[in-house]
C-alpha cells in the first residue's frame, strides 16, 4: 500500500459515522417502544440506558461494525473480541465500585451487528442461564479455560473471580449479548407500523422521527451536555410525527353501541338541562339523545388515543381550549347579571332573566365544531354537542350562572 492510499485509509470516517448513526437508529428505536413511567438516557450511564417504572435500570452498549466476511456478511462476535470484553470489564468495574448499590435492579445489553457464531463466552453464558442451579464455579473454570494471552481479557476474567457468588449469579442473570442485529432499520418501520397501520406513511414518519431526534438529541447535549427523555417528554417531543398523518383527516367517530344506562334523568349535565328548562322531565327522547351523544363521545376519545389518532397532551389541550370557548360565552351572556348581584340582587330574583341567557348560550355553543388542536379538520358537531355534555356532566362547565353552587353537591 503505498503511502497516499495509507493517509486516506487513516482519515476516512466511514466507520466512525456508520457506527454513530449505528447508535443514534437505536436510540430511536427505543424511544419507539417507550412505555408509560420509563425514561432513556444517551451517552449518560451508557452509551444508552432505560431507567423503567418499577426502578430497573438497564445498561446498554452499542457496537457496530462495517467489517464483513467472504459473504459480505457482518463479521463474528468472537470468543477474544474486544468490543466484548471491554464491554464486560466496564459492566465488572462498575458493579465492583464502592457507590453502586441494587445489582438486583439492573440489566446489561450488549446491542451488535456482529453476529454471534464462535463465541464460548456466549455460548458458556446461554448454558449458565438455561441450568437450574446456576453453578458459577462451572461458569469461571470455563471461561478461565477460553485460550488467549491477552492481558485485558485475563484481567477481565480475573474481574469475573473477584465477584461474590450472589453478585456473579446476580449479573449474569441479568446479561443479555444480542448479536446478528443488522436490521435496526427494519425494526423501526415495523414499530412506525404498528403505530399508524398504514405502510403509505411509514417513510414519512421515519424521516419525521429522524430530523426530529436530530436536533433535539443535538440542542440538549449542546446546552445539557446529556440527552434524557422520559415517556411523557416523547410525546411531547414526537407526538406530532406520527399525528402529522392524522392532521389532514377527519377524526372518526365511534357511537355509542351498548345499552343506555337507568335512571338517566340523575346525570348532572341532564339536571343542569332541566334546571335551565332547555328540557323537562317528560323529554325522554330528548334525554336518550343526548345521552347517546355524551357516551359515543367517550368512546370516540377513547378510540382517538388507543388509536393514537390523538395523544393523552392533545386530549388535554382540547378541554382546556373548550373550556376557555365556554368561559368567553359565559362571559359575555352574563355580563348584565354580574352587575345586578353586584349591586345587591339576589340571583333568585334574577330567574326568570338567567335561565334564558343560559338556554341562549347552549344553544349558541351546539352550533360550534369544535377542533382538536393539530387537527385540521373541525370536530363532528355530533361530538362537539356530546363534549359539551360530557364537560358539564364533569362540572368543568355549566349554564345556569350559579352552576357551581347548585351541583358541586349533587
């Protein structure tokens, strides 16, 4: 080779950058399976690491390669491996430190593309955790017996004896070493799919999620100098990837299929109805309709998240921004009735006055679709009147200008 070609091969990046979007891919994702109370780290304990709901912490190590053999296929994660061994020696230094504390609730990954033939310490590992007395007596004299000279393997094994039985059982329990993973696209596209269950969108949504962890996992590691996400901040962060698909769509609506429930005159919203006499007691189909409307909305929203056609944060923004709807309305209609109690009018003198305002005002609201913010398309007026209804069965919001005090108690 002469001199040129070895001064490009020394500053080629080609590995370096494979190895980084390596890591950066399964970042994403684990962020994809990401589950209610998890959070993960990037380049915090680990390359990455998951700190689940019920205290775990799992460690996790990444480790590509752009090495191939005669079948152009990745080469082998072998028995003398140093991406193997370093990785074991840092889990072994850390476990072995004076400030670590609950072995019992952590798990180590050693996530690589390398596949997993010709490895003993693999192998030896598998039949460790498949015996039922987990003898690690078996386990030290056969990886003490794997044929090598190199000092940092031997120091690494020499780690592996130093441990108490209990820690030894504790951690290789709890070791995993996933070879052969060479698809960490795919898998995102399978996650992408199960998401929105549509293959049209999936290359939209990749590229979304990708220039979106981009700048976020850059900005926080540029002003943080670590990059950690919990469940909730993924949603917030990404949620907008996958509903961008869902955002030039009607939200669909799922009615009300079971059998209406008794005594439907004792739901708060219907009292609040009857009170401001928009119905009496002898509208009965009244009252079934909008029961009707108030439990098909509780399903469709239902639906909506389960479906994630809209996320939990989207469904929160949607009361908070029709409950500023209802108070603008509620404001202006009783404006003049403000100032008579104000000066010393008793609200029950001012019946015959509210109860039509308040009429006014529901009807005024029945006639707005409203919206679900990052969705285009107005709400079904069907669900608009049933949200309505379910608010006030909630007594979020109310007709009569005394609402508060009349059924807070009921």
């Amino acid at each position: 080779m002469s001199n040129v070609e070895e001064f490009y091969k020394k500053h080629r990046a080609g590995a370096q950058d494979a190895a980084q979007s390596y890591h950066s891919y399964y970042l994403l994702l684990l962020l994809l399976r990401l589950r209610i109370g998890e959070k993960i780290g990037f380049e915090v304990k680990e390359d990455l690491h998951i700190t689940k709901a019920d205290g775990t912490t799992e460690y996790i190590q990444i480790k590509h390669s752009t090495q191939r053999d005669a079948q152009r296929n990745p080469v082998n994660l072998t028995s003398l491996d140093m991406d193997l061994w370093g990785t074991l020696s840092n889990w072994l230094t850390l476990i072995q430190s004076d400030n670590f504390k609950n072995l019992d609730k952590c798990k180590f990954t050693l996530i690589t593309n390398k596949e997993g033939r010709e490895n003993k310490f693999q192998n030896v590992l598998i039949d460790f955790k498949s015996e039922k007395d987990k003898d690690t007596e078996i386990f030290l004299n056969q990886i003490s017996s794997i044929p090598t000279n190199n000092q940092q393997i031997l120091e690494c094994i020499k780690q592996f004896k130093q441990l108490s039985q209990n820690d030894l059982r504790l951690f290789l329990n709890n070791l995993s070493i996933e070879t052969g993973n060479n698809d960490v696209i795919k898998k995102i596209r399978e996650e992408i799919f199960y998401k929105c269950m549509d293959e049209k969108y999936i290359q939209t949504i990749f590229d979304s999620f990708c220039s979106r962890l981009q700048e976020k996992k850059y900005n926080e590691i540029c002003n943080k100098g670590s990059y950690e996400i919990s469940y909730d901040n993924y949603l917030k962060d990404f949620g907008d990837c996958i509903r961008a698909i869902y955002k030039h769509s009607p939200l669909p609506v799922r009615e009300w299929n079971n059998e209406l429930p008794n005594d439907l005159e004792s739901q708060i919203f219907i009292q609040q109805l009857l009170d401001i006499e928009d119905i009496d007691q002898d509208s009965k189909e009244k009252i079934r309709e909008f029961t009707f409307k108030k439990l098909s909305t509780v399903n469709t929203l239902s639906d909506w998240i389960e479906n994630k056609e809209i996320y939990q944060f989207d469904l929160e923004n949607f009361e908070k921004n029709t409950i500023e709807l209802w108070k603008n309305y509620f404001g202006s209609k009783y404006r003049a009735i403000r100032r008579k109690i104000n000066n010393g009018d008793l609200i029950s003198d001012l019946e015959d006055e509210i109860k039509p305002l308040a009429v006014e005002m529901l009807d005024d609201l029945r006639k707005i679709s409203l919206s679900v913010p990052g969705n285009l398309y107005l709400v079904d007026i069907f669900i608009s009147n049933g949200y309505l209804y379910l608010l006030s069965d909630k007594l979020k919001i109310g007709w009569h200008y005394d609402w508060k005090n009349r059924y807070t108690n009921l």
